[in-house]
C-alpha cells in the first residue's frame, strides 16, 4: 500500500464502513489489530454524525498473534450480536488482520448466529474505499432482497434511489433535491439506500419498477445485479448542473412513462441567468483544471464548459475503476485525462496547466493554496467544513445554484480586491497585500529587505535557477491585477530562463507579455 501524507481513497474496510455506518438494524464486527479503529473519527467528527459507527472491533494485539485470534473474533462477533441485536451482521478483516487470515466469514457462519452473516471478502492490497463502498453495498442488497409476486408489489411508478452514503460528499442534501424532483413527477420513493434503509426495507427492494443511480461509485454493482435479477434498470444520467437536470428529469419520465412537460417548465435556476450576466472578464475561456471523483469530475466538467463558458484544461480522477469514462470525457474536452492517486502527480500537472481555476477535492485545495490558485471543493475526500450546516446540495437546480456560487466567486474580487487596485498609490493601502480569498501574504518586494537578507535570497534564487526580479520590474509586476499576478510572474520567469537572463528589467516583463499574447 502506497504510504504518503495524503491518500484520496483509504483502504476496503473504510467504505464498508461508510455503508455500514449508513444503513439501519445492521452491525460490522471488524477483525483488526488495536489502532486500526481511527475510521470512528471519519463519522463522529469529519461528518459529524451523532452516533458514532454501528462497528465492533476485535482489537488484536501483538501479544495475541502467538495464540488464537480466531476465537478473539468469535467472541467479538458472539458479543456484538448480544448487545446490539442486529438484524444482519456485516463480518470482514481490515488490511493488517487480513494478512493472518483468520477467515472472518467462515468462522462466524460457522457460529450459528441468530441473525443472518454476510461475509465481506475486501482485498486491501489491491482495492481501496470506494470499490469496498460498492463491494459492501453488492453484497448487502445481494443477501436481502427477494422476489416479489404480483400480489405483494405496489401499484406504480416507483423507484429506488441509490448511492446516498455516510461521508458523502453532500449526499445529504443532494438527496433531498432529487427527490423533490422524482415526487414532483409523480413518482413515488420505495427508499432510499444505503442512507437509512433498514434490513426489512432492502428486502422489498425489487418492489420498485426502476433504480435511480446518483454516484455509481458506490451503487453502481448494485444496481447492476438488481436489474439483472428483477429486471429493474437504472438511471445514467446524474442531476449536476442546469442541463444534467433537465435530461435527468427527461430520463425519470421515460423510465415512469409520464409526463415531464410541467415539471421541465417550472424548474428553474438563477444560475444560467447569472452565468450569462457577469463581466465576460470573469468567466469567459477561464482555463479550469478539475480532478476528483468520476461522477463529480465528469459533471463538472460539462457545467464549466457549457453553462459557465471555462475551458477545461485538463480532467482527471483517482477512480481507476472509471478511467475510461474520465479518459471520454477529457477527450470530448480536448484535453489529457489524469488517472493517478498520486496527489504529487496532480500538482504537477496543475503546476504545468497553470489553470486559473481549480475544481478539485481537500488535497487540490491544498495545492492550489500553495500555488496560489482559486480553488472550489467538488468532491471526496473533504472535511469538516464540506459538511456545512446549511443547505447546499450539488443536484439539481438549487445545486447549479450552488455550483456558480461556489466557484465563480473565487474568481471574483471582492469590495477590498477593488479598493486595494483603485488606490494602490494610496499611503494608506499597503502595496503587497494579498487578496483576502487567497490567503498569506505576497512576498516582500526586494528594496523592503534589509541587505542581510537580500544575499541569502538571491543565493536561494541562483541554486534554484531562478532569474533575479529588478526592483523596477517588481514595482510595475504588481500593477498587474492580483487573479492573474502568479501566472504573469512564472512566464515572465519561463521567458528569462529560456533566454539565459539573470536578472529581469522592465523591458524583459513588456518583451515576455508580448512573446505570451502571440
């Protein structure tokens, strides 16, 4: 397993937790040694659930490897069964209890337990969270559901909706839009899974006459398997932004054989109305990098290209699983897909791309921050403050609402943006002050130095072959507008390193904004 500062995904274990952890009247007994229960944190503190997860682990320790683990699993299981009394008990190893192989699921169906076992078989040196997500839910939904005669289904159009998960990225809220959209059709909800569906719920799954698929990360086998053995199919499309919504909306109507024609005409959103308003200046041929998740990545993608007029520049995913949907879709764009879990390979293609807009998870924040790049969260993983306590779903209309907000206003100076530029001369408006939305300072400009510390900077500058600013070219660098300083600085720097010049005058900022306006 790679070992780095940042992972994208976690292992296995961690999305069976999230399904776990969403579900209802189940509980996880997890074979692992002591210190891999810092999964309980994800839930109670990141997403701030109020309970923490329905799991139970065996917490091994070193000393105990020389004895029998088996029975310390046994005893963990037979325990969680007599104090929770769940109707289904999910049993699997985490990624270090997997090397013992102790067998989790053999040896509790071989307990007789009072409830049904579904043994989780989760390689964690092969696969990662999402993929154990949507192993876990498969599996779930597998050993639940059954069939239905005619006498036992509902009289129609129903559905399922699928996908909604703990740690979601807004799943809660998406949630909400979606089904507002579905009701207004006239279709009714079977339930919503995994988020709060119990074990009686999922055992009237197949009494729906189709499936809505909101993130097929983590229901898209699911999905498969249901329409494989109850003959239900699944919605394709995914409700983010103006125009996936309408043809979400169309999709639903089709599958239920109603109409759609009233609900398409009083859905609306202010974001197409204010995409089209604002100065050109702000959004028009914006160059945007996006990286994420598939679904997220993919449907930001066609929102930044069609409905806020950015080029994408490039896209890319850490869901190896879905590479060849992001590869379509960054072909469709014109551009290079990215498949890594490497964070070091997104930044730098970010670093190359110099995009001035980054669409991305909690660790291109990070990067676009050191950078120095507008940057919107649009996907996991994420943190804390990506679970707000207000209403800020992605889907549907009040999610393209959300989207334009959420990544126009980066690019936007605010009130003090336009004060600092209008009165730059002004004694009392300091002339390096950094824009407030991006934080840190600017650097100081060379003659505000004292000398001793000029020398070491321009020693640091000289290994790093960096060229040398002019104190004259540094005072007119930053008359150039704040959203564009960064990339006026590097390709004047690119322009000076390729020509051999050391030391960059006025005349070598004017000749490299002319070489790059060519």
């Amino acid at each position: 397993m790679q070992l780095t500062l940042w992972t994208y995904e976690g292992p296995p274990h961690v999305g069976a937790m999230r399904v776990a952890t969403a579900l209802r009247d189940v509980h996880y007994v997890l074979h692992a040694p002591q210190g891999d229960t810092y999964a309980d944190l994800l839930f109670t503190m990141i997403e701030r659930r109020e309970q923490r997860p329905p799991v139970t682990y065996t917490t091994f320790q070193a000393r105990d490897l020389g004895g029998d683990t088996a029975a310390l699993f046994q005893t963990a299981a037979r325990e969680a069964v007599r104090r929770f009394a769940p109707k289904a008990l999910l049993v699997g190893a985490s990624c270090t209890a997997e090397l013992i192989q102790d067998d989790p699921g053999g040896l509790a169906q071989a307990m007789g337990l009072p409830v049904p076992v579904i043994p989780l078989e989760l390689p964690s040196y092969q696969r990662k969270e999402n993929w154990g997500a949507a192993e876990t839910f498969y599996r779930v939904v597998r050993a639940l559901a059954r069939p239905l005669t005619p006498a036992e289904r509902s009289p129609g159009p129903r559905c399922n909706i699928l996908g909604p998960c703990a740690l979601g990225f807004r799943h809660r809220d998406d949630l909400v839009e979606v089904r507002r959209l579905i009701e207004a059709l006239g279709i009714t909800v079977n339930l919503v899974a995994p988020e709060r569906a119990g074990v009686d719920d999922l055992a009237r799954i197949a009494d729906a006459d189709f499936n809505v698929v909101l993130y097929p990360e983590i229901a898209g086998t699911a999905a498969a398997w249901l329409q494989r053995s109850f003959g239900q199919p699944a919605t394709r499309t995914v409700p983010i932004g103006h125009g996936a919504t309408l043809d979400f909306i169309d999709e639903l109507a089709t599958l239920a054989g109603v109409d759609a024609t009233a609900v398409r005409a009083e859905t609306t959103s202010r974001a197409r109305w204010y995409a089209r308003s604002v100065d050109a200046n702000y959004l028009h041929r914006k160059r945007v990098f996006i990286f994420g998740d598939a679904t997220h990545a993919v449907a930001a993608a066609r929102v930044a290209a069609q409905e806020m007029g950015f080029e994408v520049a490039g896209i890319g995913t850490y869901s190896r699983e879905f590479a060849r949907e992001v590869r379509a879709a960054a072909e469709a764009h014109g551009c290079e897909a990215l498949i890594t879990d490497d964070y070091l390979e997104v930044e730098a293609r970010i670093a190359a791309l110099q995009p001035d807009l980054v669409l991305g998870t909690q660790m291109e924040r990070h990067i676009a921050k050191r950078l120095r790049v507008p940057c919107a969260v649009i996907s996991a993983p994420v943190h804390v403050q990506d679970f707000p306590a207000r209403y800020a779903p992605q889907m549907g209309m009040e999610g393209a609402n959300v989207l334009f907000d959420t990544w126009v206003h980066p690019l936007m100076m605010g009130l003090e943006e336009h004060l600092i530029g209008m009165f730059r001369e002004d004694h009392e408006f300091h002339p390096d002050a950094a824009p407030s939305h991006l934080g840190g300072g600017a650097s100081p400009a060379p003659e505000a130095l004292a000398p001793e510390a000029v020398a070491p900077l321009a020693v640091a500058a000289e290994a790093a072959n960096t060229p040398h600013w002019g104190a004259e070219a540094e005072r007119e660098l930053r008359k150039v507008p704040f959203f564009v300083r960064p990339k006026a600085r590097r390709n004047t720097e690119l322009y000076a390193r390729e020509r051999g010049i050391a030391t960059i005058t006025l005349e070598t900022l004017y000749d490299a904004k002319a070489h790059f306006a060519r």
